[in-house]
C-alpha cells in the first residue's frame, strides 16, 4: 500500500493546529470546566430555582369566560357565513416570564458546553492510537471513551428539543384554555404544565454539571 505523502508545510499547519488544540482542551480541562461547574451550582443554589411552593409559578393568563347566552346568538350568526378559524377572545397571552427567564439562563450554557465538549472530543480523536502501532487495548479503550461522550452529547442535544417541547404544549394548553375558558381543568393544564417544567430545568443543570465532571474523568 502506498505511504500518503503530506507537503511538509501543510504537515506544519497541521502540527500548529494540533498543539493549539491541545492547549484549548488543557484550558478547558484544567480551568473551564471547573469553573463552568462552580458557576452551575451557583445557579441552582439562587432563589429562583429553589421555589418551594410551585403555586407562585402561576402566570396569569387574562381569558376571559364569555356569555354563554352571546355566544351562542354568534355562533348562529356564523352560520350563515363561510367557514372560519375561530381565535381566541382575548389579547395576546404571554409566556411564564419565570420559567421563560431560568431558561434564558439554561440555553445558552447548553450552547457553550456543546460547543467545549466538541473541542474536547476533536482533541481525543487525535489521541486514539493507530492499530497498526500495536496498542490494541489503547484502540479499545479510547474508543469506548469516544463512545461515552458521543452519548454524552446526544444527552446534551436533547435538551433542545425538551425545551421547546415546553412551548408546544403549554402553547396547545393555553389555545384549549382560550377556546373554552369555561372549563377549569384546561386551566389548571397549563399551570400542571409549567409546574412539571420548573423541577426539570433544575434537573437539565444538574445533568451539565454531571455530564461536565464525566468529561473531565473520562479524558
């Protein structure tokens, strides 16, 4: 098999680009995680992630419960008319400004440690010995590694996702509830909803810190 010939000053590029790599991880390992760790405890230590009675994370939703003696005279007026959407009779119903404010805080610390672990996983990468030297188990056990924080993440990606799974359904709960504010339990929904949300965003900080710690044992 022919040996790959590399022009020596692309292999110096190369050569730079590696050691700086390896100075960027050395940094995240030896200071920024560890800080980023500290900085995360913090945040779930403060007050607003530590509501003891999740009935304060009610946010008025302003619907108001219509005559069902009116409505019923606009019902039949309509139809005579063509076939419509029906929207709310109400103004625009804002977002839970408390959780939406823990979240504001969440997202973008799940965008930075994406964005290291992705450094962090480059960099051991380059580390896995070739076969072909004879590390056999150095193969096996980088790999496996490589594997754990590849899972690791995923884990860290699906965060997205929950986060605006969030927003579609108490999105869905607040249209039923301004569709028949008669009906408390569609009320009640959505404050189930944003009460199911408040001990997950802890749990998503408490995930990065672990998924942090697991990285910096693991490389």
């Amino acid at each position: 098999m022919a040996t790959l010939r590399v022009h020596p000053e692309a292999q110096a590029k190369v050569g730079v680009f590696q050691e700086d790599l390896c100075s960027k991880t050395e940094n995240l390992l030896g200071s920024y995680f560890p800080k980023k760790i500290s900085e995360l405890d913090a945040f779930l230590k403060e007050p607003a992630l530590n509501e003891a009675n999740l009935g304060n994370l009610k946010a008025p939703l302003d619907i108001p419960v219509p005559d069902p003696v009116k409505e019923k005279e606009k019902e039949e007026q309509k139809k005579q008319q063509e076939k419509e959407e029906k929207g709310p009779p109400c103004s625009p119903v804002n977002c839970n400004e408390k959780i939406v404010a823990l979240l504001q805080h969440l997202k973008p610390e799940i965008k930075d440690v994406i964005e290291q672990f992705n450094l962090v996983t480059t960099w051991l990468q380059l580390r896995i010995p070739q076969i072909e030297d004879g590390n056999n188990f150095g193969v096996a056990v980088q790999e496996k590694v490589f594997e754990l924080m590849t899972s690791l993440h995923t884990k860290l990606e699906g965060f997205h996702t929950q986060i605006s799974m969030y927003f579609s359904e108490r999105g869905d709960s607040v249209t039923k509830e301004a569709k028949q504010p008669h009906v408390g339990d569609y009320q009640q929904l959505v404050q189930e909803r944003e009460e199911a949300e408040y001990p997950d965003i802890y749990l998503m900080v408490m995930e990065i810190v672990t998924l942090t710690l697991c990285y910096m044992t693991s490389s």
